[in-house]
C-alpha cells in the first residue's frame, strides 16, 4: 500500500494496539513476560515512484504538389517562295519568213 507524504495512518497503528500485528485482535496475544516492555510499533514509510516511458506515435505526412509551369515562347521562322510565269510574245509563224 502506497503511503502519502505525511507517511501512513497512525489510526491503523492504534487499530489493535501497538505492538500487534494489523488483523490480529488483541485476545488472541500472548500473556506478556513480567518485566517485559512492548514499545509502541515504529511504521516505516517507503514512498516509491515508478516512472513509465509511453510511446507515442505521431503521424506526420507530407504531401508535394507539383506545378509544371509551361512559359509559351514565339520565334518566327521566315520562308519565302517564288513563282515563274512564263509571257510568250509571238509575233507571228513561221510562215512569215518563208
């Protein structure tokens, strides 16, 4: 039984009288020796403490988001065509020089 500071009960001492042991009640001791003296009982308190490691479990979730940033860049790319057309200027046939 754990004791408190002030240490145990003295009223527990004085239950069935000092120098008896606690649940025996004084009819059933023994005739004390003539001459003999019983001190009253000295009680010794031990206080004891009991540490307890508890563990604990402490989630902890990281979440990444990624952002893809696309920057849209315009470079124009030059080309060019060409066309030949072809006039014909015909002043006449053949026949004009026979």
């Amino acid at each position: 039984m754990f004791c408190n500071r002030n240490c145990c009960d003295p009223m527990r001492q004085n239950m069935y009288g000092y120098g008896m042991p606690m649940g025996q009640p004084m009819m059933n001791a023994q005739p004390m020796m003539e001459g003999q003296v019983v001190e009253p009982t000295i009680t010794k308190c031990v206080e004891q403490e009991f540490y307890h490691e508890v563990p604990h479990v402490c989630p902890i979730h990281t979440h990444t988001v990624n952002k893809h940033i696309y920057k849209h860049t315009y470079t124009p790319q030059y080309s060019c065509s060409e066309e030949c057309q072809v006039a014909n200027l015909d002043c006449g046939k053949c026949s004009n020089f026979i």
